[in-house]
C-alpha cells in the first residue's frame, strides 16, 4: 500500500515537472517573439 502511495506522489511529481517545463517553453517563445516585435519597431524609427 505505501507504494501505492509513493507512485502516486511520483507521478504528481513528474507531472508537475511537466507542466512547468511546458510553461517555461511557452514562456521562453514569447519572449522570442517580444524581441523580435520590439527590433522591427525600432528598425522602423530609426529609418524614419
């Protein structure tokens, strides 16, 4: 029965560990695409 418990605690673990590693991907290609809008905006100043 212990082990029972301790896979459940494992898979939330692992599960957790997915969850935020999807997160951080997520946030690491918004922060991509930020960058990018931010230079073609100042691209577009500096021509002007």
């Amino acid at each position: 029965m212990i082990a029972f418990y301790l896979s459940l605690a494992a898979l939330g673990a692992a599960g957790a560990a997915l969850i935020r590693e999807l997160a951080a991907a997520q946030a690491r290609q918004r922060a991509a695409l930020r960058r990018v809008h931010v230079n073609t905006a100042d691209r577009s100043t500096r021509r002007g």
